[in-house]
C-alpha cells in the first residue's frame, strides 16, 4: 500500500468518527460539551470581570488628569492676578475662551482638555473668601479649590 491510500483510509475512518459523533454524540461527548461549556463561561466570566477593572482604571487616570489640567488652569489664574494686580479673581464660563495673547489666561497656548470628553469644558468661580475654584463639567473629576485639588463635588 502506497501513503496515500493509507492516508485516505485515516481520514476516511476519522470522517465517519466525527460524523457518527456530531448525528449522536455519546454520553463522553455530551460530557466533554458540558464541560467545555462551563469552561467558556468561566472565561467570560473573567473577561467581563477584566472589562470591568480596566474600565475603573480608566476612569480612574481620566480623573487624575483632568486634575492636572485643573491645576495647571489655577496657575494661570494666580499667574493673572499677578500679573495685572486685580483685587479679585474674575469669573470665566469656558475657559477655551480666554486663551492667548492678551486673554486672561495668555500663557496657555492651548486650552486643557477634559480627557473624558472634548464636551466637557473648564470654568473658574470666584468664592467669597476672595479665592477661586476649577470645575470641569464632570462632577466625578472634582474641583481645584482655594488651593487644593477635591476628588468630587
Ligand atoms: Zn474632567
């Protein structure tokens, strides 16, 4: 006998195996199924578990770099009354409006921002206390306030 008759004859006999095995699969296979399902299962169990954590880390650096960019925007400000000697800190809506040259915030060539969502603007709000605070849109990314970086709102 040639190779590839016997070959043949292999795959031949592997073909019936499979076929005789998919039309009714014995009590082994149906195991084996089951069991494979529990394992797939398993598995994706621990992807959405994954999923999850990553999504918290995310949240959780998206947090801490919209803090930066707080920070950095309280800076500007402090850096403006400075500059211009004004008795109180002005308020600003959106700060992308007053970015440049002759803006409240001119050393800023570009406005932070928000890492969540380009939607998300910065404002500052002066306080009583002759001080300010940084919001961003996102309540969940904290203020600046009178000095200190606050987690939440
Ligand atoms: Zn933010």
């Amino acid at each position: 006998m040639s190779r590839i008759p016997i070959c043949f004859v292999v795959l031949s006999c592997a073909a019936c195996i499979l076929l005789v095995g998919c039309s009714s699969p014995d009590l082994a296979t149906q195991k084996e199924i089951s069991d494979l399902k529990t394992r797939v299962a398993l598995l994706e169990k621990d992807m959405a578990e994954i999923k999850a954590q990553s999504a918290e880390a995310d949240s959780a650096e998206q947090t801490k770099i919209c803090q930066i960019n707080m920070q950095t925007i309280a800076n500007e400000m402090q850096a403006y009354k400075v500059r211009t000697r004004a008795a109180t800190y002005p308020a600003i809506a959106d700060i992308s409006k007053e970015i440049g040259p002759g803006k409240i915030l001119e050393d800023l060539d570009k406005a932070p921002e928000c890492p969540e969502s380009p939607n998300n603007i910065y404002s500052v709000q002066p306080t009583s206390d002759g001080g300010f605070r940084v919001i961003c849109t996102d309540p969940k990314h904290g203020k600046w306030d009178d000095g200190q970086l606050y987690p939440s709102r």
